[in-house]
C-alpha cells in the first residue's frame, strides 16, 4: 500500500531539484520520489547505517525535537484528516 508524505525543501535543495527536473525532463515531484526511493533501495536496512544518513541531514535533529515538541502540545494534525 502506497503512503503519502510531505517532504519541505530549502530553497537551495528546490532549486537544485528543478534543475535537476528540467535537465531530465521530468516531473520534481516524480523525480523527487525516483531519488528517494533509490536512495532507501540502496542502503542496508542496518540502525548505524540509517543513523549515519539521518545524521548527514543538516537541521535534521532540530526538526525532530521540533516536531516532538509539536507533538506534545498537541499540534497535530491526525493523518485521517490529510
């Protein structure tokens, strides 16, 4: 069964996904897509190597505090009301 996420980019990373979109004549959200499920298909399934990844992810420690945060104050939205 096929799951939607969103996925916000910084200017730089759109920007960057478009050019690479127009280069390839393709769609940036298929193209999106193609990348990350690539880059999941390619790495071993192992904790330290998904931590390694995670941990290459500038901000991303942040943003999950940030979202867990949101989460304990109860700003969220249930993913039945997407």
């Amino acid at each position: 069964m096929a799951q939607r996420i969103e996925l916000t980019l910084d200017d730089d990373a759109a920007a960057r996904l478009a050019a690479l979109a127009e280069r390839a004549h393709a769609d940036k959200d298929a193209l999106a897509l193609t990348l990350l499920s690539e880059t999941l298909d390619e790495l071993e399934q192992t904790s330290a190597d998904m931590t390694a990844v995670l941990d290459r992810i500038p901000g991303a420690a942040g943003r999950l505090q940030l979202g867990r945060e949101q989460a304990d104050r109860g700003e969220v939205i249930d993913l039945d009301d997407l």
